[in-house]
C-alpha cells in the first residue's frame, strides 16, 4: 500500500484515541507500557512532519518507528518481556549515570552527586523488587515475529545515512541531491507508523 506524509495525520488521531482511551481505564502495567509506546511514535511523527527536508532526522525517526513496532508486537506476545521492558529503565539509568561517572574519572573529576544519585536509583530498584534488564535484542526480535528482511534493508540503509560511513563523510549531502531517497524514507516510516496505529486497534479492543 502506497503511503505520503499526509497519511501521518491519520495514524495519529489512530493512537491519540487510544491513549485517550487508556487514561479513561485502570491500566495494568502492559496497557502503560503500550501507551507509552504509542505516545512515543506520535513524537516520531510530529518529527517527521516537522522536519520532512532533513533526511538525517528522517532517518532516525524510521528507524526509531520500526523498532517501536518490534517492541510493541513483543509486549503484547510476552507477559515477561514487559517485566524485562520495565527492568530496561533501571539498566538505562544506571548505564547512562556509570558512563558519566568512568568519564568523569578518566578526566579527573570525581562527582558525589553523581555517585549518589546512582546509588539512589539502586536502592529504588531494590525496594520496588525491580531487576537492571538488558536491552531488547531488536534483530531477534524481527526474526521472532517474521520481520527479518525488513530489518536487514532498514538498517543497510539508515546507517549509511544517520552514521559517519564513508559516503557521508565524503560526500556529504549526497543524499540529498536526488528527492527520492527522501521520498522513499517517508514512505516506508509512514508505513511503519500506521502498522503501530493499526496494531493499537486491535491491542486496545
């Protein structure tokens, strides 16, 4: 099915209502974290439709779109992976805090409260029984639920343009010299986003 930028507008009222919906009921933990996800692909859809020049941006909202689809088809087929998707904000914290404070040290700066702000998150962690989990494995997933060859093309294709390869480095704005490299980014993001919007229907019945 052909999709264009305008079709966004539609997916989004999709997941609006639906997390319309959810702030109206008592949600168990699976509701939240799908809510979330599909708040999540809305900002990846303003994104999208506010920055539909800049192919850099689009790139990484794609991207961003497909691995928003994998997590919330994995969710919604394992009751452990949501305990493991909510583990994963403990892990990130920590990460993100013990990244800063081995910087930090290399450099020779040593920062209390950042040693105590990580030991609040521990301690936080302990007393709500909630267990540091690994990140989503997002190519495992793909393969799991049939997704591989997307992710596969997806990815060759995002990285060149979002990371520092050799055609980026060298010629830059490459990319964006022929229209339909765009086009085809916001084609296949915009058919990302309304696969979430459509699968939120059915999850949210």
């Amino acid at each position: 099915m052909l999709t264009k930028i305008e079709d966004i507008d539609v997916h989004k009222v999709a997941l609006r209502r639906v997390c319309d919906e959810r702030e109206e009921k008592a949600s168990d933990e699976k509701l939240l974290a799908m809510k979330n996800l599909y708040q999540c692909a809305i900002r990846e859809a303003e994104n999208i439709k506010g920055s539909s020049n800049d192919i850099f941006k689009i790139a990484v909202s794609l991207r961003n779109l497909f691995e928003i689809y994998m997590i919330s088809l994995h969710l919604v087929g394992s009751e452990d992976a949501v305990a493991q998707w909510y583990g994963q904000i403990l892990k990130d914290v920590l990460d993100i805090q013990d990244g800063l404070i081995m910087l930090f040290s290399k450099h020779g700066i040593h920062s209390t409260d950042l040693n105590l702000a990580r030991k609040h998150v521990v301690d936080s962690g302990a007393r709500n029984n909630v267990l540091p989990a690994k990140p989503f494995n997002i190519k495992e997933i793909a393969k799991l639920y049939g997704w591989e060859e997307d992710y596969n093309a997806m990815y060759k294709l995002c990285s060149k343009i979002v990371h520092p390869s050799s055609v980026k480095v060298n010629l830059p704005g490459a990319f964006d010299k022929n229209d339909e490299y765009l086009r085809s980014l916001i084609h296949v993001a915009v058919h990302y986003l309304g696969l979430i919007a459509e699968a939120s229907l059915h999850e949210g019945a």
